[in-house]
C-alpha cells in the first residue's frame, strides 16, 4: 500500500480507539500513530522514510524484518511500563501497516525469518486501494464532524 493509505487507515484506527480509551492528548498519540504506521517502509529506499534513512536499505530486504511483528512487540514491551498510550500508539501505527500490506499481493512475512507469508489480492496503488483510501477519508470527516 502506499503511505497515504497507511497513514488515513492509522488516523481512522487511531480515531476509533481513542473513541473507546480515554487518550489524554490525541493529538500526540495520533502523531506517534503515523511515525510508526512509516516506520515499516524504512528499508525501502523510495519510501518516504526511507529516503531520510538510506543505509537501512543497502542491509536490509523491503517486507522482511521491518514487517514482521517483531519490531512493534519488542518496543510495546520495552515502552509500556513508561506510558500505556504511547506503547498503543505505537502498536497501532506500526501494526496498522502491517494489516494492510498483507492485504496486498506481494504480502508480508509476519514472523520473519520463517517463509510462512501472507498475502492479500489488492495491488499497490491500484484501484482498491483507491477505493479503501476514499472510504477512509469520508469516515475520518464523519468521525471529526
């Protein structure tokens, strides 16, 4: 999916959750929501991210490490004694990304390094993920209004 898709479904996520937890300051966790929703993408070097952060790139595959579980458990852990909104808006983001890509054909590896890959039926860019962004939008404004 490309980082505006990423970004509309973790603002949607985002809205949603704190509609269900009380979120003393939105704005931050909505902030840190969309860091972490990019993060994934920073070992592609064409990414919005990963232009900022080119050597991952050269060590790493795109959709291996980055796109796994991994990452996102190990910081909720290591974070959640400091702050419980700040370790949810990091799950939320960063698994956000993941739940769409792995609707995509390419998919995703979620317990890298084993093979076992999930893969979706909508390609990057086309047209549902057009459809899904519009949705997105129109929800987020029904939510803000």
């Amino acid at each position: 999916m490309r980082y505006q898709t990423h970004v509309v479904f973790c603002i949607f996520l985002s809205l949603l959750v704190s509609r269900i937890i009380p979120i003393q300051n939105q704005v931050l966790f909505i902030i840190i929501s969309i860091f972490f929703t990019l993060l994934p993408d920073i070992d592609e070097s064409s990414s919005k991210i990963g232009r900022k952060v080119r050597p991952i790139s050269f060590f790493l595959k795109h959709r291996g490490f980055f796109h796994s579980l991994w990452i996102p458990l190990i910081l909720v852990f290591a974070l959640y004694p400091l702050s419980f909104e700040i370790s949810l808006a990091i799950f939320i983001g960063y698994f956000s990304h993941l739940i769409l890509d792995s609707f995509t054909k390419e998919g995703i590896r979620f317990v890298y390094p084993f093979r076992w890959r999930v893969r979706g039926f909508a390609k990057t860019g086309g047209l549902l993920e057009k459809i899904l962004f519009i949705v997105l939008v129109v929800l987020i404004m029904f939510m803000i209004l």
